[in-house]
C-alpha cells in the first residue's frame, strides 16, 4: 500500500497513471458514490439550478455593454444609461449573491459526507486487528484519513461544480456569440483549437518537471522527519552518520534548486503563452470585424460584446477538455477510500454479545492454538485454566508464544483453534467494551499521548476523580515524581513519552491500567524498563493489587514470578512444564535450565 497525499489532479490533460492503477485494482460503482450524496439530492439539485441561474446572467453583461455604446453614449440617453448602468450592477450582485449561496449549498454538503466517511472510517479502522497495523505504514493510514478524505471537499465544491458552470458558460456563450455575429463566431471556432492545443503541450511540459520537483520536495521532507524527529536524531548521533546525512540533504536540495527554477520557467512559458493566444485572438476578431467581407456591418458596440463573450470562453473550454481527468482523479479519491473502508474485520463484535460476570475472573484456555502466518504455528493445543484470584506466570524463551497467548485474553488476536474463556464466556462472544473493562493489560512498549499526565490517566477512565488518580500513582510508585513536576499533574508528557525515562514511562502506564480496577491483569513484562530498585517496588505494590485479581505475568526476570501460584512454561508454542516454583526446580527441566541461565547471566 502507498502513502500518497490523496488523489493527485494532472493539470496535463492527461489522467494521472497512479490514479489509473488504482482504479483498475479497486474499481468503484457509480452507484456507491451516488449513495453518498443520495441525502443531499435536494441541496444539490439546487445547487446545480444555482450554477446554471448564475451563468446565464452572467451572460446579459456584455449586452447591455452594447446597448450602452451604441445606444445610450451616441444619442445622450441618461435615462437609457442610468438604466443600462444599474442593470449591470444588478447582474454583478446578483452573480455575486448566488455564488455565495452556492458556496455555501455545495460546501456544506461535501463537509456533511466528508465528516460521515471520516467517522465511520476512523471506527472501521478502530476494530482492525494489530495484525493489520503491523503491516500497514502509519503514513498510510493517517494519508486515507485526512488527506483523501479532506481532498473529498473538491469532488462537491470544484469538480461537479466547475463541470456545471463550464457546460452552461460554454453553450451559453457559443449561442450569444452566434446572436452577435455568426460570421466572427466562425472564426472563433478556427482560431480556438490551434490555441487551447498549444496551452495544453506547454501545460504538460510544466506537469513533468512539477512531478519531479514534487517528488524530489517529498523525498526533502522525509529526510528533515527522517533525521530531526527525537527518534532520529538520537539515532544519528549513536550511529555517529550526522555527517552522510547532511551530505544527502545538501544533494536533495541542490536537485531542487534545478528543479524550481525549470518550474519556473516552465510556469513562465505557459503563462506567455496564454497571453499570446489572449491577444491574438482578439486581434484577427478585430481585423475580421474591420474586413467589409467579414464585418456585415457590426457595430462598436456587437464587436466589444463579442470580445468579451470570447474572453469568457477560452477557460470554460480548457476546463472541459480536462473532465476526464478531473473525474478519473475523483473516481480514484473514492477508490483509496473505499478500499479501506471495504477492509474485512478480522475481530468483529459479537451480534448479540454475552455479558460478562461482575464477579469472578477465571481464564481458561481450551486447547488454543494461534498462528500468524497459515503455515506457521505460535501456538499449539495450550489447554489450561488460570481459577479466580489466582496468578499465572508465562516463562520460556525469546518467540516462544508467551506475549500471544496473554493477548488473547485481552483479545488482541482471535484464536485460530480453541477458545479462550472469562468466567465460561468466550471472549469472541464478549463485547469489546466490556471485555475491555474486565481486562487490564500492560504491555512491555509504553505508549504515553502527547498530551497532560492527567489526560493520559483519564484516558483510561474519562470520569476518575484526582484523588482516585492520585491513589493508582501511589501504587505505581510514579506520585511522588509527578507532584514535584511545576505543573503536577497538568504537565505534558511530551511526543510518545519522551520527558520522561522508560521506567517513569512504564510507571504511568501501570498506573492508567490499575486506575480501571481490572478484575484480571495481563503484564507483558510490565517492568522491563526498570532498575532493579524500582522494579522491587512496584512488584510490591502489584502483589497487593493481584490479591482477590487473577493475574497473568511475562516477565523476562525470573526472580519476579517465584511467587506465582503456578508458572506454565512456554517453548515453540507447547506448554512443556506446569508447576509452582518449587515443583519446576525439583524436576530439574525446562524451568530449572531457565533459572540457571539467569542465574549465570545475573552474574
């Protein structure tokens, strides 16, 4: 999947190749867009009326111009003129009024479907698994969101707006240009194509250095993200590579330097060209009007009506040219957003979702197995019941299946065999919501927003009072800390975290979980970024809370899970020993090899 910035417009006349992929590999019926705006038919039926209303008057001005040349300023008629005069002002208002009314009509109806596509895509996107977000660039997802969504607007507002307008200038004003003059109406069909196909090879000359100037300006931007950000300059430094990576930008830019002055010159060619054709088609309309073969006796008046008629035309007309590529570029801003919307749910909720029990918590895992991949197991036939109130400490090596199978309690994946139980309720049959509120989960990568201490908490329970938020960052050891900031609880945390250690981090992400009062706790080594003196400290304070809580925990340090009431250990996705401390040492297997190679690494 690509990150491009929305559907791009070729200002080529030609449609974009990327706009033309993607419609080939996700087509989309007229129909579904039609559905859309089907709530909107009224407002933009009568936008469309608008449009019309106000090019036809449009249309009026230029006659009038030759009543007030011919009739009014030769025979003195100040009542004609004063006439004339107010008449054209009217037209301008009029013109004027109805534009605004169109904007409005048109503007709000794109901003109404844009802001029902965005909410129900945003929600849609919200039930995927992490399976889909693990191998979907961020970029992209943000781009669908915002940048095609919000190009949207244009599809209401200038695409089918200028379509309507352009078709009533250019038909209006072919038919007052005849009523005019037909003979220099025919010669404004001679010299109009030769000069709208000159403007539109320079036009495309300018598209191609534009792209690759675009391109190029990406590449800049990614670069100044890439190493600037915190992330990338603290790795620049560690690597010691600030040096080829100033080099590199310099390059970039210096590419650009070319490139914006070919633009410019492209862009300077183009509009010298318009102008030619500006002046040279009036030019032989003069001489044609001046030749007594081709004049018929036109007056000054018919002759400046007719130039202006003319002049109102070459624009339209381009526009035109260009609905292919217009509506092609639309149909491919639909697609992109439809695809996503199209995605399948890998979780979906339950139709008629089981509440779960107030009291209890027992976990059972029957005969589960998990794979990410359909020819790769994680996990296979794991058959095992963690009781209420009780702890459950998941060992074993590096990828053997210890972080899956605690998320599917949570839910994070959905089983690929077996069932996964809360207090007899499958958690397929659960809702999110509520299985969200039985399940607390620290995982061992901190995820902090970039916004109060206070929010980040009251994310958690948006209706938390200060004392019950005070009271779970005692338990998590991180109140002291926090009351010693300036701003207490109000300071900002900063992007992802970064004010704070990882330790301070993990203590705040401990401290939002317990604030929800889970009945069962998962944590995914909840204390691997701490030191040895902290990490003591909040073992304590979790051990307290685990009383009365199941209580399931990873821990990559072994000396924090001997008190569990049973400890399963993992290897390639198989439960191979299931015992207290004890028990696992006396057999001197999986579990004792572990301890002793912690015990040599320790020392």
């Amino acid at each position: 999947m690509d990150d491009h910035s929305g559907s791009r417009r070729s200002r080529s006349g030609r449609p974009d190749p990327a706009d033309k992929r993607q419609l080939a590999d996700h087509p989309v019926p007229l129909a579904r867009i039609a559905r859309l705006f089907a709530p909107h038919r009224g407002t933009l039926t009568l936008v469309i009326a608008l449009i019309m209303v106000s090019s036809t008057i449009g249309l009026a001005q230029p006659f009038l111009v030759r009543h007030v040349i011919d009739e009014a300023l030769p025979r003195q008629d100040v009542r004609l003129l004063v006439l004339l005069v107010l008449a054209m002002l009217g037209v301008a208002i009029a013109t004027a009024a109805i534009g605004v009314v169109q904007t409005w009509l048109s503007t709000s109806v794109g901003q109404r479907v844009m802001h029902r596509l965005r909410s129900d895509l945003f929600a849609h996107l919200q039930r995927q698994s992490l399976g889909f977000f693990t191998r979907t660039r961020g970029g992209d997802v943000q781009s669908r969101l915002v940048n095609d969504i919000g190009s949207m607007q244009s599809v209401v507002t200038s695409t089918a707006t200028s379509i309507a307008a352009n078709v009533t200038v250019v038909v209006g004003t072919a038919v007052a240009m005849a009523a005019l003059s037909w003979r220099l109406a025919l010669l404004s069909l001679v010299v109009l194509p030769p000069a709208v196909l000159l403007t539109r090879q320079v036009a495309r000359m300018r598209h191609t250095i534009t792209a690759q100037r675009q391109r190029r300006l990406a590449d800049l931007h990614v670069q100044i993200e890439e190493g600037l950000s915190v992330s990338g300059v603290l790795l620049t430094k560690t690597l010691g590579v600030g040096g080829a990576l100033s080099t590199r930008f310099e390059e970039t830019s210096a590419d650009l330097v070319d490139l914006e002055i070919r633009s410019r010159l492209a862009g300077r060619w183009r509009m010298a060209t318009m102008n030619v054709v500006f002046a040279a088609i009036p030019a032989a309309i003069y001489l044609a009007a001046g030749l007594p073969a081709t004049s018929g006796g036109m007056t000054i008046g018919t002759l400046v009506a007719f130039i202006a008629l003319q002049g109102t035309l070459f624009r339209p007309l381009m526009g035109l040219l260009n609905v292919g590529v217009e509506i092609t570029a639309s149909m491919a801003l639909f697609s992109r957003i439809f695809e996503y919307a199209d995605l399948p749910i890998d979780l979906p909720e339950p139709v008629d979702p089981t509440p779960l029990p107030r009291l209890g918590g027992e976990v059972r895992f029957e005969h589960v197995g998990f794979g990410y991949d359909a020819d790769r197991d994680v996990l296979t036939d794991i058959h095992l019941t963690v009781p209420a109130g009780s702890s459950l400490a998941l060992v074993g090596t590096t990828g053997s299946g210890k972080s899956t199978l605690a998320g599917l309690v949570a839910r994070l994946h959905d089983p690929t065999s077996g069932r996964v139980l809360i207090d007899g309720v499958d958690v397929r049959d659960a809702a999110a919501t509520d299985l969200a509120s039985r399940v607390g989960m620290v995982t061992q990568e901190t995820y902090l927003m970039h916004t109060s201490i206070r929010e980040n908490l009251l994310h958690a329970r948006p209706g938390a009072s200060d004392a019950e938020i005070e009271a779970a960052c005692r338990q998590a050891r991180i109140h002291d800390l926090v009351a010693s900031l300036p701003h207490g609880y109000d300071t900002v945390v900063g992007s992802r975290g970064h004010r704070f250690s990882g330790g301070e981090k993990q203590r705040l992400a401990i401290a939002r979980t317990l604030l929800r009062d889970p009945a069962i706790l998962v944590l995914d080594e909840a204390t691997s970024a701490l030191d040895n003196e902290t990490e003591r400290a909040i073992q304590e304070s979790l051990d307290v809370l685990a009383r009365g809580r199941t209580t399931i925990t990873i821990a990559h340090r072994l000396s924090t899970v001997r008190n569990a009431d049973r400890i399963a250990v993992l290897d390639h996705g198989r439960i191979v020993e299931l015992g207290t401390h004890e028990e696992l040492l006396l057999r001197g297997g999986h579990y004792a090899a572990l301890v002793r190679g912690s015990l040599v690494a320790a020392a």
